[in-house]
C-alpha cells in the first residue's frame, strides 16, 4: 500500500476548465491513476493522483496557479461488496480518522483503487499491513 503524492487543483466552475489542466497533463504524458471532483458553488477541487507525480508538478507548476499536494494512502482493492466498509471499519476501530476518500472503477471482477486521506498515514500504513 504505497503512500502516493495526491494533487488538489481548484478550479473555476466553467466550461473547458476541468479539460484544459487534464489535457496539460496528458499531453506531458502523465497518467491519472484516480481523479475525483468535488463542486462547492462556483469552484470545484479537482484531487488527482498520477502515475508521475514529479512531472505532474512540472505541469501544474506551468500552467495552473491554484493547486496543493497531500499524501495519501491508495489501496488495491477486489471490487467486491463490503470490502471498502471493512477497511473504513478497521480504521474507524483503530481511532484513524478518513478525512475523504474515493474510488476508481473498474471492470466487473476487477481491482479498484481506493484513495484515502487520513490523519496518520504511518499509522493507517501499519494497521492495513502495508
């Protein structure tokens, strides 16, 4: 269970936007491993987490003026019923607070990548067995 850099990128509620910090990215090759967007009115955060994160800086260096990076922890999963429950379960047990998190998807069977920002990554890194 690696601990990964996640990129917070605020962005204005507008048509295009969200598509131009994503085709920044793209075009410099990085590859978004896991992305949610949260709308709060007229701005949205943008949280991603890159195959790249040193390249994914460059470009958000570059061309956006509005980002931050955290630690995360991001979690394999099988995408199976309860799985992500137990791990929230085990957490909350341990007194680890979940500040956010969020998933990928993925093909019916598969693994799902889950993201979560915790209050003690070292601490949630030991009792997951990471």
């Amino acid at each position: 269970m690696p601990r990964e850099t996640q990129f917070s990128i605020f962005l204005i509620n507008k048509p295009g936007v969200m598509a131009s910090v994503t085709g920044a990215l793209a075009e410099a090759g990085v590859n978004i491993k896991a992305l949610s967007l949260v709308d709060s009115g007229e701005h949205g955060v943008l949280r991603i987490v890159c195959a790249d994160a040193d390249t994914a800086r460059k470009v958000l260096t570059d061309t956006h003026d509005r980002w931050t990076e955290t630690e995360v922890l991001s979690v394999v999963l099988p995408d199976e019923p309860g799985t992500f429950a137990r791990i929230a379960k085990h957490l909350g047990d341990e007194r680890i607070n979940v500040s956010y998190a969020y998933c990928t998807g993925s093909p019916e069977g598969g693994k799902v990548t889950a993201i979560f920002k915790v209050a003690d990554t070292e601490k949630a890194k030991d009792i997951l067995g990471a």
